[in-house]
C-alpha cells in the first residue's frame, strides 16, 4: 500500500501521524529513517495511532511512516525450533553476529535464515490441495519432523511440483492454482498475524493430562493437554523455578518459553540452562524442541505485548502439524503493565488499578488460544499455556490475578511462607485448584490405577483436617489432641514433606511419574490406617511414633529409583513387620 505518511508526535512508544490516512487498524508499519517496526492501533479521521516495538530514542516529527498494507506478522517454517527470538520473532544470534550484545533500532533480520533442508515432497502435479494439508516434510532437528502446510487460505489444484532435494525456506517448492484461477506460490515457509488465531476444524474434549513429573501438579492439581493454567506468586516463590521444571519433563512435543518482560539474569539463566539440558525423551538437547522468546524488562516495552502473541502463533504452527505444544509465558504481568503504561500514554480511561477497561478481553482472547483441536489436515493437537502471574506484594487480588482466574481452570496458587521454608514447589494446597480434575478422572483410572483419584481425595482429606487441627494446636497445643487426630497431624506431614515437596535437584525425584506417585500414595495410606485401627485399640500414638516409620516414609522419595517401583513391596513388609509387634 503507497502513503506518504510523515510523523507528527512521539510520546515514547506511541507515534502520531496526523490527518486523514488510508492506514488500517492492526497494520504493520515501519517508522523514521531506521525503519522501526510498529503497528497501527488507533484510526480515525484526524489522526493515527503507532505503537512502536522498538526503541523510539532520536525519533522526529516529519520523518517518514512506511505503510506495508498487511497484518503485524511473523514467518512460519522449518528454522524455528532451537532458536532464541525477541518479542517479534528476531533472531538473536543472528543479530548478536551482526552488531554485538545490545539490539541496534531497525535491525532487521530473517527469522528463519537460509539454511538448505533436505525435503521430502508429499504432492504432485493435478493433486487437489486443501488449507492446512501438509505437502512437505523435513527433519527440522534430530527430535521433530517438520510438516510444511499448505497456508490456511490457500487451496486449489498443484500446477507444478519441484523433486525432492534440498531447499531454503525462500524457494518455491509448488505452484497452486486456486478456482479463481490465481497461482500461488508455496514455499517451506509462509506468513502469519501474530494476532489472529490459525483456524482448526473443531475443538476436541479435554480428556488426557499434561503429564509433568511434579506431584503436587500431576495428582492434586493438573492440567489438561490443551488447558490454561496461572501460576500467580509474589517475589521469591519460584515461578520462573516450576515453569523451567514444566518445560523440561512435561511431556508436550514442543516448547515456547518466553521470558515476557523478565530481568536479564534470569533470562540469562534459562538460556544456559536450556542449552545445556539433555532431554529424558530422547537423548539429544532439550533445544531441538524448544523455541525460546527473550524479552527483558530493559527492551522496549510495546515489544512485550508482541512476545506474547508471537509465542501463541508459534504455539499454534506446531500444533497444527499435529503435536501438543506446551507455551510458559513468565509473566503476563509485565505484558498487562506494558498494555497500561500504552494506555496511559493514549490517555485512555482507566479501570482497577490504572489498568485499562479491556484487560480481561485481552487476557480472555490470550487464554482462549489454548486447546486441543482437530486440524484442517485431520490430525490432533494441543497448545497448553501455563502463564505466571506477578501480583504486587503477593496480593491475589489485583486485577491480572483475578482476571486470570476467570479464564483458567487450573490456579496454582505460590505461597511464600512454603517457599521461605525451602517447600518447592511451594504450591499452596488450600488456594490452588483445578477444574480438570473431573475431565481427567477417567484417564487416570484406565492408565494409571482405578484408586487413583480415591486416594488422591482421602489425601486431599487428610490435608484438610490438618489445616483445622493446626488451628487448635496453635491456641493450646497438641497435647490436648485425641490420638486419631495426633495420627492426622502426622501423616498430613508426611504427605506435605514425603509427597507435596519434591528435589529438583536430585535424580529420582526431579521427575515422578503418575504410576510411581500412585503407589506413594498407597504407601501412605496404608500405613495411616493401619495405625488408625491400633489405636481404635487403645494402644497409644505414642508406641507407633517410635516404630520411626513416618519418618521412614518422608525418606521414600529418595530411597527408592524410578526403575526399581517393586521395592516399594519392602515398605509394606516394615509396616506390617513393624506394627505387628504392638498388637
């Protein structure tokens, strides 16, 4: 699209170009003589709004805005995976090779490179093709294939059709000819709004759990493959801790993490951890099916918004080749902070906390990209998005938390007094939930064992009672308690330190899985009614806590191997052994 637009005012990421204009709301634009990258967000008969993505330092009135007559977009294809993006899909080594650590304003660079793969074609000449259907495949790294499809408003019959060989994702590789008769042209890669959702065609039941190895999320709280959840948690409680554990064992086929207005160092830290980390699947570096999207807190701030919008369509891409794709997004706090301080430079009307009015649709509109859908090609897929909340002063309830809620069924709620008392993941039992839990009862009964939500709930019991007995023990102390409810405080602790808090850091326990933390649970149990019916015989708690089998079972986390699930049988004879001398 042609317009000579030149700039009338800059109010730090928010430029104006006055007058009537030809400019459409959402389009990309560029902005001055360095060519920054921005998007349209206001128009009206007088002037026209520009949020720019870039540092807007040095910016004049009367330089030159660059209209493109498309959608903010990026570039969808083979390239992607293994890459480290800021906020609008730039690569960063790249451009780290061109100009050194710090992002020069108007840099440009191709997301995808120009790398040959080797591909293999799934067309022919006079083969009808559909949106959506995949019609090339390629091995993007040594852990995914990578299914080319053809874009989602293209279909019609294939004119021609290169062999078989080695490509970049510039080349066309078919010619399509719609009914219209226009040609298009298809390549590896292809462009997409960052902003509008991939179509599907339908959206499946939730029925099949984000298995992620940590207990306190697999059996008390989890989520479903292609569900939200929100991790809100003040200062200090490991929300960038649990989303790095989530990225590294949940068992999605793919990765976006974006770090949405982060600090450096922490970012820092989980490039380097990413890079290093060998995945448990297959052997090969966890970066062969990660995409990560670094935007720290000193990049511009409108870029934030972009970040998170970049990893969704990312997210979506993948899914639409028929993998489950988990997305961490930490934290949309700072994207909603970045949406206000817009906001007020447009002097917009605001709401709750400075926020503006269309917070909650914005967040609504984010969430909702989440689920797990039949393709247009036929195959399944699922985008889970696990976004951590950074509530001021660890208060739930401020707007982005509690707007949050309303658009995510599972909420793990961090508490800072567990994580003061190194309790990881400090995930509070009595704040947090989840909504799935009925939708994956059945799973779990069929894959796992039929008692497992049986157990899961006499725990859950279990935990209760605790919170009301600790109550009562904080006025008058425990001694005054029954034995059953001295029984109740003990096993609570078991569960709390034996179950709930899990060892990053060591071999067995950074990763559980479901079936291992079912027979915990079992092993738990068993021996809290067994004790429960010694002492429905009168026989003191007081004989039972010197057997040291509590304590004995606090350790089981550690003393037995993911591989070695029988020794858990040695732990049934030591109760039984045990307690049998007390009858």
């Amino acid at each position: 699209m042609t317009g000579n637009y030149k700039i009338h005012g800059v109010n730090g990421p928010v430029v104006t170009v006055s007058g009537k204009t030809a400019l459409s709301m959402n389009e990309m634009v560029f902005v001055g003589e360095k060519r920054l990258l921005a998007e349209v967000i206001r128009v009206d008969e007088k002037k026209a709004i520009i949020q720019v993505y870039e540092e807007t330092g040095g910016l004049r009135p009367g330089e030159p805005v660059e209209p493109t007559g498309a959608p903010m977009s990026i570039a969808l294809g083979p390239g992607l995976l293994s890459g480290i993006f800021d906020g609008v899909a730039n690569p960063l080594k790249v451009i780290a090779e061109k100009s050194g650590a710090f992002i020069p304003a108007g840099i440009q660079a191709e997301s995808l490179g120009d790398k040959l793969w080797d591909v293999t074609l799934r067309v022919k000449k006079g083969d009808k093709v559909s949106p959506g259907q995949i019609f090339a495949e390629c091995s993007e790294t040594g852990a995914i294939v990578h299914k080319s499809m053809i874009p989602p408003d293209v279909s019609g019959v294939v004119e021609s059709v290169k062999p078989d060989g080695s490509y970049t994702v510039n080349e066309v590789l078919c010619v399509v000819t719609d009914d219209r008769l226009n040609e298009h042209e298809i390549r590896l890669q292809h462009r997409w709004p960052i902003k509008k959702p991939r179509p599907v065609a339908r959206r499946l039941s939730l029925t099949k759990p984000l298995v992620t190895g940590q207990r306190v999320v697999d059996t008390f709280f989890p989520i479903a493959k292609g569900g939200a959840a929100a991790i809100p948690g003040g200062f200090g409680t490991g929300k960038t801790m649990m989303q790095h554990q989530l990225a590294k064992w949940c068992d999605a086929d793919i990765i976006i993490y974006i770090g949405c207005g982060e600090r450096g160092n922490e970012m820092t830290n989980a490039l380097a951890e990413f890079s290093e980390l060998i995945d448990p699947k297959t052997g090969r570096p966890l970066m062969d099916r990660t995409v990560l999207i670094a935007n720290t807190s000193n990049m511009p701030v409108a870029a934030r918004e972009a970040s998170i919008y970049t990893g969704i369509t990312m997210a979506e891409y993948y899914r639409d080749m028929g993998y489950n794709v988990a997305m961490m997004a930490d934290s949309t706090s700072r994207w909603a902070e970045a949406m206000r301080e817009i906001s007020g430079r447009l002097e917009e009307m605001p709401a709750d906390e400075g926020f503006p009015a269309y917070l909650p649709s914005r967040l609504s509109e984010f969430y909702e990209r989440a689920g797990c859908t039949e393709n247009l090609n036929g195959t399944e897929g699922s985008v889970s998005v696990i976004g951590a909340v950074s509530p001021q002063g660890a208060d739930f309830s401020e707007p982005v938390t509690q707007n949050t809620k309303r658009f995510t069924r599972c909420f793990w709620a961090l508490d800072k007094s567990l994580a003061y008392a190194r309790h990881y993941p400090a995930i509070n039992w009595n704040d947090s939930y989840s909504e799935y839990v009925g939708d994956l009862s059945d799973w779990y009964s069929s894959e796992v064992g039929e008692d497992f939500m049986a157990c899961r709930t006499e725990l859950f019991s279990i935990l209760a009672a605790e919170t009301g007995l600790m109550e009562i023990v904080k006025l008058i102390g425990s001694d005054v308690l029954p034995d059953d409810q001295k029984l109740t405080i003990e096993t609570a602790r078991v569960i709390r330190v034996g179950f709930l808090q899990q060892n990053a850091f060591h071999k067995d326990d950074t990763y559980v899985e479901p079936l291992k933390q079912l027979k915990m649970m079992r092993v738990i149990l068993y021996l809290h009614h067994k004790c429960r019916d010694i002492i429905a015989r009168q026989i003191p708690i007081s004989e039972i806590l010197k057997k040291g089998l509590f304590d004995k079972l606090v350790q089981m986390k550690y003393d037995i191997p993911n591989t070695r699930l029988e020794k858990f049988d040695e732990y049934y004879r030591l109760i039984d052994a045990s307690l049998s001398e007390l009858s």
